[in-house]
C-alpha cells in the first residue's frame, strides 16, 4: 500500500482547493493508495509516507512559512521519498508575477523533489487584509479565478503515473 501526503499552506484557501484536487486525482490514478490531506502546519515530518506533495500560496514573492518551513525541518525526511512541490499565487492573464521563484528552486534542491508547477492562483480583494491589497494593486493584480482546473488534474495525473510506475520520472 502506498501512502501519500498531500499538503499545503493557504492564506485564503484557494490554495487548499488545488491540494484538495491533486488529492482526489491520485486517490483515483494510485491503485491501493492511502492519500493524507493535512494542512502544513499538521503535516508532521512525513515519516511513514511513501511520497509528498507539498505546495504553497506564494506572497511577495515566497512561500508561506509553514510550508516552507516544513521543508526546512524535515529535509532528511522528506529527501528519502519522492516529492513534489507546487506553487499558487499568479493572477490576470498572463499572470502575475510570472517569475520563477529562487526560493522554491533551493527548497526543491534541499529535498531532491522531482518536479514543481507552478498554477495560477484566485484573487478576491474583499479577502485580503490592507498589506496584501497593496501589494495586488502596486502589480496591478486583477480580481478573479485565474486557476486551471484541468492542468492542475494533468499535472497529478503525471504525479500519479510516476508513483505507479515507479520509473520516477520527473513531472514538470
């Protein structure tokens, strides 16, 4: 039986939805497998998995803490399995910002994780609190739902073929 932990952190929840689906695809393409769903901050060291997906809604430029911190800690860990990492955080078509993230690259380094996507994320002002809905207006973030359901479903079913053929392949 393969064991698999699905964890984020999440701001506003957009985030927890894009680990919810990733989630509920490898439940599907993973014959056998035990999918977790814990929040970053609940997800323990990920000892007793047998593969991580481990994203984070990017503010500023960066992870959230929790998730970043998670993979700090437990690196030894986590490095012993595959793992995936994903980021939520662009909005407005082309999103923004589009840049890659320095920190998610040394973060992916420090756990030999075999891929990281990044997905457009969903803005709502009326949810932010008056940082943040600065920081969306001095980048000229649009309001809406910018995440594409289906390439976030591609991108675990690629996960999930991974773990199941056991060839670990990269996922982009």
């Amino acid at each position: 039986m393969t064991r698999i932990l699905v964890t984020c952190a999440s701001r506003h929840g957009s985030t927890v939805e894009i680990a919810t689906e990733i989630a509920d695809v490898l439940r599907r393409d993973v014959p056998g497998a035990v999918v977790d769903l814990r929040d970053a901050v609940q997800a323990g060291e990920g000892a007793g998995y047998d593969a991580a997906v481990i994203g984070s809604a990017v503010y500023m430029g960066r992870w959230l803490p929790a998730a970043r911190d998670l993979v700090e800690e437990h690196r030894e860990v986590l490095s012993t399995m595959p793992v995936w990492l994903f980021s939520s955080g662009p909005v407005g078509d082309p999103p923004v910002p589009v840049d890659e993230l320095a920190e998610v690259m040394a973060l992916r380094a420090a756990v030999g994780a075999r891929g990281h996507r990044l997905f457009a994320g969903r803005l709502d002002r009326h949810e932010l609190r008056w940082v943040e809905r600065a920081a969306a207006r001095v980048v000229h973030a649009p309001d809406g739902d910018f995440r594409d359901h289906d390439e976030i479903r591609r991108w675990a079913s690629e996960v999930g073929s991974a773990l199941t053929t056991g060839a670990g392949e990269r996922a982009r």
